[in-house]
C-alpha cells in the first residue's frame, strides 16, 4: 500500500488531538457532499422537463422530418423524395403542406398556420391520443373540407369543438399584391367545418396558432399543387433514429435538410439547455465555496500534525512526500462527498420519481403535471463526479504546497 495514501487514511479515519479537526473535517465532506447531491438533482430536473415536453411534441411531430434547405416548399415528385417511400426503414411517408392564414368566423378572426397532411397522417404521430370533443379524426368527407384547430385557437374565436357554421380561411393569391380598395379579390377563400374535434398537445406553439387539414385544401388555398414544405416520417419499430437519420442526409445530399424530434424544436431545447449550462456553473461555484472547508480542515491537520511530519523526515522522507500526506487526505475528502453526494441525490430523484415529494401546488390537476419531473441520466452523473474531483484537487493543491511548506520544517 502507498504510505502517502496508508498515513492519510489513518489521519482521516483516526481521531485527532482537536476535536475540532474531527468536526470541520465532517463539515468538509458534508458539504460537498450536499452540493454534490444539488447537482444531481437539479440536473436530473433539467432533464425531466425535457423529456416531459419532448413527449408533449412526439404526439405532433414526426420521428423524421424533410425540409428543403432554401425556400419554404419543395417539388413533391423529386427523385430523391421518391427513394423515401420505397426505403426499408420508412414505415409511414407523410407531404405535408405549412402556411399561414387569415381565419374568420362570428365577426373574428386570427391568423393561423395551416398544416395540410395526408390521410395516413394519423399512422404518423399518435394525433388520436391529443383530440379533444366527440368526434373522430377526418379531414374531409365527399366535397366538405374539415379543419382540427387547437384548444386554445378555439378558445380565442370563442367556438367548441363541435362548431356547426363554417369557418372563412383567405390566403394571398399567389404572385399578386392586396389591393387596398377591396383586399378580398386579392384573396383566395375557402371553408372548413369541424368534424367534432380540435386537438390540445399542451404547447402553445401548436394549440394556439394550428389547423390542420388535408393537403388537397391547403394546395387549393395556397396555389401551391404539387408541391409540399415538408415531407414527414416514421421509422420501422426498432429502427435506430440517429442512424437512419445521418444515411437518409446521406442520400439527400445538400438540397434537404433531415431533422429529428429535437432539431424540430431547437429553440426550445436549446434554451433549455441554457438554462441547465447555467444552473450546472452557478452549483460549480458553490462547490467551489464548499471546498474552502477542505483548506481549512487541512490547515488545521497540518498545524496538529508537525511533529508527525518532523519525525518523518528524520526517518528519511522528503518534503514531496510529506505534502502527498496532506494531499491525498484532501482529494479523500473530496472523493468520500462526492460519494455520498451522488448517493444522497440519486435516492432523493428516486423518492421524488416515486412519491412526487416536491409539488407545483395543492390541487391537483392545476398543472399538466402535478410534481418536478426527474429523470437521471448516467451522462449527468459522471460529469457531476468528474466536477466534484476536478473542483476538489484543484482547491487543495496550492494550499497544501504553501501550508506543509510553512508549518512541517524542523
């Protein structure tokens, strides 16, 4: 065994002549210990909420997503977009058709974002599991043309998601400019009815601006046959998204751009990315405060153990060896919290996945969850304890070099 590591064991363990050294040591591994614990958790947080709104947006978009890299819409019958439909790990191959629109309907009206989709839209993503109302999905039937709006879309032209009269949708005619005498010439109209049912994902990005519809009716609207702004896919079971995503690219080439689920909504991942990357340095730097007990620990072991020091050097060891003394029993502090640390956050993510320990409220159903997500990631955990050694040997090298260097010659 390394006596460096044999003799800062015993010192660690043992008791010491100040039973103050005993208790700011105990200190010292409390409190990494608990800043270490607080990383855990906040950082399994983080990653509840994003797992809880990448689960809100999987029942709306789709595993894979094709969009063209200049413009807004795209040829449908490109070759490359035709080799899709025949690949053995596309199951469901969706056109799909985005953009905006001026609805009315009782003397109001809103801008929207129509989506106009096939009908093995519903094969696509799981849109039954987010219907609300007593009707069934259907985007048209005979000559009738229906639009699904969202809840809160509904909410604002003051309709239930069974309306009966139809809703007015007017889009700029194609290459012609609105004349201000009577915008309407300028305008193609259309009307969609309601098949008893609007839609709610819990994101006010869909539920307060979409409709969707079939593609037919927003090429008729938008004068745009033949073409699609995007073309959509889900993957065969088991299929591996990464994989399959980085060969179809490949296959592409430049001209498309292949998204999965989280490049779809970037934006609201990367921010909350962000918001996890700032957390991660500000619980740093507490570490870091934490750590100053660990010097102090030390200082006070140095101080009580010059005479140790002393009489190992007479027996023939060298100032390096002493200073690893003191050195390996500050990086033992710092290992033993991070232990407990990690093992005191993770039972507190699992009590809290289990129990629901800290809540948004008293009454339930208030929120679209009642209780903080937490999702541990292994990821997370070893960036956690690589932090925690990091921070910890660092805060006790220069300490230690100064103080054995002052207080342990003869």
């Amino acid at each position: 065994m390394n006596v460096s590591f044999y003799i800062a064991k015993r010192y660690l363990l043992s008791k010491k002549s100040h039973s103050a050294i005993n208790i700011i040591s105990g200190v010292s591994v409390a409190g990494v210990a608990i800043a270490t614990a607080a990383l855990v958790c906040i950082l399994s947080v983080f990653n509840g909420f994003q797992d809880m709104v990448a689960g809100l947006f999987t029942a709306f978009d789709p595993q894979l997503k094709v969009v063209p890299v200049e413009g807004k819409f795209m040829a449908a019958d490109k070759q490359g977009l035709k080799a899709l439909r025949a690949d053995a790990d596309v199951e469901v191959y969706t056109e799909t058709l985005e953009d905006n629109a001026l609805l009315m309907i009782n003397n109001r009206q809103t801008m929207v974002t129509i989506k106009g989709v096939e009908d093995n839209f519903e094969d696509l993503v799981n849109i039954n599991g987010i219907l609300i109302g007593d009707g069934v999905f259907e985007l048209h039937a005979d000559v009738i043309d229906y639009g699904i709006l969202g809840s809160n879309l509904l909410l604002q032209l003051g309709l239930p998601a069974d309306f009966s009269s139809a809703i007015q949708v007017y889009a700029p005619r194609k290459g012609e400019r609105i004349d201000l005498n009577d915008p309407r010439e300028s305008l193609n109209q259309e009307e969609l009815y309601s098949p008893k049912v609007g839609f709610m994902v819990k994101q006010n990005k869909y539920d307060s601006n979409y409709v969707i519809t079939n593609l037919a009716f927003a090429r008729r609207l938008f004068e745009r046959q033949g073409e699609v702004s995007a073309v959509e896919l889900r993957l065969r079971e088991g299929a591996d998204v990464g994989a399959v995503k980085s060969r179809l690219q490949k296959m592409l080439g430049e001209e498309y751009k292949v998204m999965d689920r989280y490049e779809q909504q970037e934006d609201t991942f990367k921010i909350m990315q962000i918001e996890k990357l700032i957390s991660y340095i500000f619980l740093t730097f507490i570490l870091m405060i934490a750590c100053f007990n660990i010097i102090g620990s030390l200082s006070m072991l140095i101080i009580d153990k010059k005479q140790d020091a002393i009489t190992l050097r007479n027996l023939g060891a060298n100032e390096q060896q002493i200073r690893g003394i003191f050195m390996v029993e500050g990086r033992m502090i710092c290992v033993l919290g991070a232990v407990v640390g990690i093992a005191v956050g993770l039972t507190l993510c699992y009590l809290q996945q289990e129990f629901g320990l800290v809540r948004f409220g008293n009454s339930e159903g208030s929120y679209i969850i009642d209780a903080y997500p937490v999702s541990v990631h292994l990821v997370d955990i070893g960036v956690v304890l690589l932090t925690v050694i990091a921070v910890g040997f660092l805060s006790v090298w220069y300490p230690v070099r100064h103080l054995s260097r002052k207080y342990t010659k003869n």
